[in-house]
C-alpha cells in the first residue's frame, strides 16, 4: 500500500530541489529570499513542508517566478 503525501509532511533540501526542478542551491537562495518557508533542526538543517514546497511548484509551472532549471 503506497503512503499518501500530506500537507505537513517534511522534506529535505534535495526533496525540495527534485519536485522543484531547481538546484540545491537555488532552493536555499529562495528559502534565505523568505519565498519558501523553512523549519530548521537543532543542528541547522532545513526542512520543507511539501504543501509549500508544491504551491511553489504550481507557481513556477504558471511563469510566476523565475529560477533555472536543472
């Protein structure tokens, strides 16, 4: 039985970037812009909630923000 993606759910840096279609590093450049919301662990990584990770999706996939492609 396959897992079913909820809003909340978390997801790394790399998630991030391969739903995006955007590098590593651009997702952390809008993440520091304060386009995509992080959380951040203790130790400092950043973490994604995959509802703002896919509204950005969306959002990119109507023109409305720039950003290279991998």
């Amino acid at each position: 039985m396959s897992q079913m993606n909820a809003p909340d759910d978390l997801m790394t840096v790399a998630d991030a970037a391969g739903i995006l279609g955007l590098s590593v590093d651009m997702v952390r450049l809008l993440e520091k812009s304060g386009r995509l919301p992080a959380l951040r662990t203790t130790g400092g990584i950043r973490l994604f909630r995959r509802a703002d990770v896919e509204r950005l999706a969306e959002e990119r996939k109507r023109g409305r923000i720039g950003g290279s492609r991998r």
